[in-house]
C-alpha cells in the first residue's frame, strides 16, 4: 500500500474513513478521491463530507456518506455550533461502524476530527504552508498529541517541528501526492476538444489549469499575457479550472482586454492532460500552493513557468 509503510496504525486497521468538506473540484478533492480508491483495494474506505457534491469531477471509490452539515458563516456563534454538529455527527458515524482511523483533509476538517470524541485513531493532513496561516485555530490539531499529521514534503515537516516543539516531529509523517503516470501519459495522447484543435496546432499556446478563484491570481495571469501579447503575435491564453466563485468576475476582466479574442476559457475538463501536452507553456500563477496536483503536467513533458 502506498503509504503504509510510513504509518503502523493504518497496516493494522480494516476501516478507514477519509474526511474532507466536499468533493467539488480542487488539489485536496482529487488527492482524497485518489486515496479512496487506492485504500480500498486493501481496506473498508469510508469517504465522508459534510457538504454534497453531486457534479464532482473526481471518480472514488468506497462508502461515500454526506453527513449534510454545510458552513453557516454568518456569525462567529454559527461557526462554533456548525463545528460542534460535525464533530457530534462524525463521532455518532465512526462509532456505530467500527471505523479504526480517521484521516481529515484541511483546515475545518482537522478541526472537527480533533473535537470530535470518536473512538478512531485520529490522522490530520496539512497541504500546505498556507493552511498553518489560514486559520488560527490549526495549531489546535497540530498540538494535540493524540493526533498523527500528514504532510507533503520534508521541508513542511521541518518547518512544524521546529515551530511546535515537543514531540510533534515523531508524530508527522510525509507523505506525496499519488499519481498515475501511465494513465497521465496515455490521457496526453487522446484527442484535444476540437474547438482547440487548430488552435493548439497552428499557433503558439500558454495554457493554465486552475479553479477559478482568488487564490489562483488569474488578474496577474492576465495582466501577464497582454504584455507578452505586447511583442508576440498569434499567441492563446487558454484557462481550464471549474468554477469556485471567481468565474464571472474573471470573465469580466477578460471582456475587458483588447486581447480578449486570444484568451479562451474552457472551464473544467475531464482530460486537460491532451491539451496541456500541446501548449507552447503551461503556466502555473497561484499565490500559495501545497504540491500543486498540476505538477502531473511534468508527466507529458511541460515544465511549469
């Protein structure tokens, strides 16, 4: 199993519940689906949300539960009791069907699996170094000594052993984002949507594979490639990302770009691995970044700018 050797506690188990706020489109989302279906060629995987996703891009594999327990952020008494509900749901699921661990992606997750008095061997996995930043409360999961923590590389590790202390170090395990390279080069290979094809044939390309939200800075993407547009012709900006909150404000700016007609927004797709393999560029311009699940893109041959 692929991360097995790094943790006992999971050789041991039979029933492993993978916890994450939804299954909408996004790094943590396709890593934890990715999971489910590795987990389960070994153990019972109980995929848990709080929040259902019926358009997910992600295919998984195991029980998957919505326990239907979304954010209420309209007050900061909202926030406390939405966390108590979830911690008081997940304990009622893991006890009744004998769940040995429990490993929670992200923030509000973590949180909730650290309240939550569950009998399960706890698992909190940190995918980032914004997420120690992001929320006050994360040095909670962190400190408790009853919770193991997943990272995804050394220098995270490193950087929270050195800034919690104790005995936090013994307590972290580093652990990669899994991914398919045969079933990423064999996907580059397929057919591009045709509405790209002469495109990515005739002219040169900068294609950009990220959700469609603040964090990802498409507004300094853009203000890039009019510059680049400045003294190259025949250039595409092509954006590929599902929608997270930002998508009509960016269509906003793009309408206003005299380069609007070069700039092509695709939204998500299943295979953005047979247009990424024909780019000139693949560009990546996020403001924070764990393991950005497009680091794939190496498989078909295009280094990140």
């Amino acid at each position: 199993m692929f991360f097995s050797i790094y943790y006992e506690d999971i050789m041991k188990s039979k029933n492993i519940c993978l916890l994450i706020y939804d299954l909408s489109a996004g790094g943590a989302e396709r890593v934890i689906c990715k999971w489910s279906e590795l987990l389960s060629i070994q153990y019972n995987v109980h995929l848990i949300v709080f929040r259902d996703e019926v358009n997910s891009p992600y295919d998984h594999a195991g029980k998957y539960v919505c326990l239907n327990v979304p954010s209420d952020n309209s007050s900061y008494a909202s926030k406390v009791k939405t966390v108590l509900h979830r911690a008081y749901k997940l304990k009622k699921y893991v006890d009744s069907n004998d769940i040995d661990i429990v490993i929670s992606f992200c923030n509000e997750c973590n949180l909730v699996n650290t309240f939550s008095m569950h009998h399960a061997k706890k698992v909190c996995s940190v995918r980032s170094f914004h997420d120690l930043d992001a929320n006050k409360y994360v040095s909670f999961s962190l400190k408790n000594k009853n919770n193991k923590i997943f990272v995804q590389t050394e220098r995270l590790k490193d950087f929270i052993s050195q800034s919690y202390k104790g005995n936090i170090a013994k307590r972290t395990y580093v652990i990669g984002n899994p991914f398919d390279k045969t079933k990423i080069e064999e996907m580059s290979k397929e057919e591009p949507p045709s509405m790209l094809r002469d495109i990515l044939a005739r002219y040169r390309t900068i294609v950009n594979v990220a959700s469609y939200k603040t964090e990802k800075n498409h507004a300094d993407l853009l203000r890039s490639f009019e510059m680049v547009c400045e003294k190259i012709d025949h250039v595409f900006l092509i954006l590929i990302g599902a929608d997270n909150g930002l998508e009509s404000e960016l269509k906003g700016m793009i309408s206003k770009s005299k380069y609007k007609d070069r700039i092509i927004m695709m939204g998500e797709l299943k295979n953005p691995f047979s247009v990424v393999s024909r780019a000139t560029v693949f560009c990546l311009t996020s403001f924070t970044e764990g393991i950005p699940n497009r680091s794939e893109e190496r498989r078909v041959g295009k280094e990140c700018s």
